[in-house]
C-alpha cells in the first residue's frame, strides 16, 4: 500500500485540441453568443417593401431594438438557430412545432407609444407559430384604449387630429400630356410612378405635390383620396357592416387587457374576428354575429391582451390595420432603432450605396 504525503502535484499534461475542434469550438460558441444577442439585444431587418416610403426605403437594412419593449421568450424552442420560419434560400420549414411554450416577455425600458415605428409578427399569418410569421414594420397610429379615426386621409387619435411624419406620402394622379423623363421622377425622388392615359399615377409627399404643380409641362397634380361612400369590401373589421375605406375608417376603440364588453351584433362585427384569431381560444368562432366559444353563446367578454394600430407612411400603398386588424401584443418584436447600410437596387456599382442614410436614427 502506498501512501501519498503532501508535495509538489503532478502537473497534468495538458490535451491539444486539432485545428477541427477548435473551429468547431468557435463555430458553437458564435452561434450561441449570435442567437442570445438576436433573441434578448438587437436583430438586423431589412425593408422589402415600399410601405414606409419616405420614412424607411426598399433597401434600407436596419437594427431593432428588443430590450426596448421587452424581448419575448421563445415559444418554438425546436428550430434552427438563426434561423426564421424557413432555412436560408429555401421553402423548407426551419422548425418543429412539436413543442409550443407559452411567451413571457423580459423588463422592458418601454412600452409602445404613438408614432414608434416598430416590428412585429404578421397577425393574420395563422400557418406560422406566433412567434415565427413573417416580420412587419409600421407605424404605431394608436395604443390600447385608443379610439382611432381616419378621415379624408387624415388620422385622427381619441378625436384629436393625429401626428403626421414627417415623411408621409399619398397617391396623386399627374395630369399631363407629355412624357416625364425618368430624370425628373428621379429630381423629386419619386421611386414608384405608373403611366397612365392622361399622366402618371405617383406615391409622394403633399409638399413635393405641390412643387411638381409648378412645373411647365404639368397641367396639374390631382389627389386620389378615396370618397367615404365608396367602400371598400376588404377593409377591417367588416366590411358589410362597416361600409369604410383607407382614407374613410373608424372610428373605433383598440382593446386593452381588461376591456369588457356586453356583446351584441355590432360589438361582434367590431371585435369577433379579434376575440377568435389572438385571444388563444381553442374552440371560438363567429356566426350570425353571435360569439361561441367551446360551443357555448357568450354574451359578456373580456379581453386578455393589450392591442394597436398600425400604419404604413406611404398612406395610399400599405397593407396595415385598416385592413387586416389589430396587432396583439404578443406579436410584437421590437422597435426600429437606426439603419446601418442602405442599397439602391436601381443603381449600380458604388452609386447602389445610400452613403447619406448610414447610421440614420429612425422616428
């Protein structure tokens, strides 16, 4: 039997790890370092769509805030790291939906207010988990508790007429007979023009309206608003109840957790389709302006989660609320904080770099 007496330890000798575990080493821990930083920090978007024009351009590639508003906890946790609802470049599904946990949302800095621009999950996309349909950016027009009103074009918040960006842009028709150079669109920043007999249908500001008015070879700039007795039969909540339009809406309250109501038909065409798509009810459904949920009449309601409005800038060509509802608060993601990189895709070379835009601030 040996017996070991205090002394010097035996210095171990240390194992080398090969050029391909150490590779992988790093692949892991960037990985998990990129994924935490995406899930609870920060995440990069970019714009697809001319929907926030001028606010935000088709190129612009931006940084969202998640700590601002709370980051959500995961409630698909089987999916591809840094990943979205597809993997990269293909139609193939990056997750399981085996597994659905329930979301939380961490301390916040804030919370939603009017005018944020913010991101959020496409509500109406229901093939998708919450947290895993299709990301939007809008504008947030009204908070929980608001009463949202759109008249002649112009919001209005709780009977009060709204902010406007800055930014904002409308349809006009250009009445003229002549051609308009790509130049001149081009002068006044016009990125999205149609030719028509008579002219040109354009998305710009009232401003530049009115400058382009001045212009010798233009007869006149018309706008494209839409009279409230032409409704529209897409238009949120209901159409056949509500005869509306995207320059005619509302009014109409935004739910806020806690808001009761006493239902009843018009109550139900305001807030059934609500009630059924995000209140998490299993088994509610809508018929004949009744709401039922697990087979049973309900006659009292109230609701379980704040909601807002949101709108794009460019007024006259964006999908938003006025169309398709109210954005829950569990599908909201984070706030537009700056643009990092901007590209013109109709620009080639070194002239596709927005070089002005780099590090803009977004509000």
């Amino acid at each position: 039997m040996k017996l070991k007496f205090f002394g010097k330890k035996e210095e171990k000798e240390q194992v080398k790890k090969s050029p391909l575990r150490e590779w992988l080493d790093a692949i892991v821990f960037a990985v998990v370092a990129a994924t935490l930083i995406r899930w609870i920090f920060m995440e990069a978007f970019t714009i697809p769509t001319p929907s926030m024009e001028k606010s935000l351009l088709v190129g612009d590639f931006l940084f969202v805030s998640k700590v601002s508003y709370g980051a959500r906890t995961p409630a698909t946790p089987l999916q591809i790291p840094l990943t979205h609802a597809k993997i990269w470049g293909t139609d193939v599904p990056s997750y399981l939906d085996w597994i659905q946990l329930p979301q939380y949302r961490l301390p916040a800095f804030s919370e939603v207010e009017r005018n944020d621009v913010v991101v959020f999950n496409y509500p109406p996309e229901f093939e998708h988990p919450v947290d895993l349909k299709t990301h939007y950016i809008k504008r947030c027009i009204g908070i929980h508790g608001d009463v949202v009103e759109v008249r002649e074009g112009q919001v209005y918040v709780n009977g009060e007429k709204g902010e406007n960006p800055e930014l904002m842009q409308y349809r006009y028709f250009i009445k003229t007979d002549q051609r308009i150079n790509d130049r001149v669109f081009a002068k006044y920043e016009i990125s999205e023009h149609n030719q028509l007999q008579g002219g040109y249908l354009v998305h710009t500001t009232p401003a530049t309206a009115e400058l382009l008015k001045a212009e010798p070879f233009i007869e006149d700039v018309i706008s494209t608003l839409m009279p409230s007795d032409q409704p529209n039969p897409r238009i949120f909540p209901d159409a056949n109840y509500f005869p509306w339009n995207a320059d005619n809406w509302g009014p109409l309250e935004i739910p806020y957790e806690g808001m009761k109501l006493q239902l009843n038909d018009t109550l139900v065409a305001k807030y059934g389709s609500t009630i059924v798509d995000y209140e998490g009810h299993k088994n509610a459904e809508v018929k004949d302006y009744k709401l039922y949920i697990d087979g049973q009449e309900v006659t009292d309601y109230t609701f379980g989660q704040d909601y807002y409005f949101m709108m794009g800038d460019n007024r006259h060509n964006s999908e938003d609320s006025r169309f398709w509802g109210f954005v829950p608060a569990d599908h909201v993601v984070g706030e537009a904080a700056f643009i990092w990189l901007s590209l013109d895709a109709q620009e080639s070379f070194l002239n596709k770099i927005r070089w002005r835009r780099f590090f803009n601030l977004i509000d």
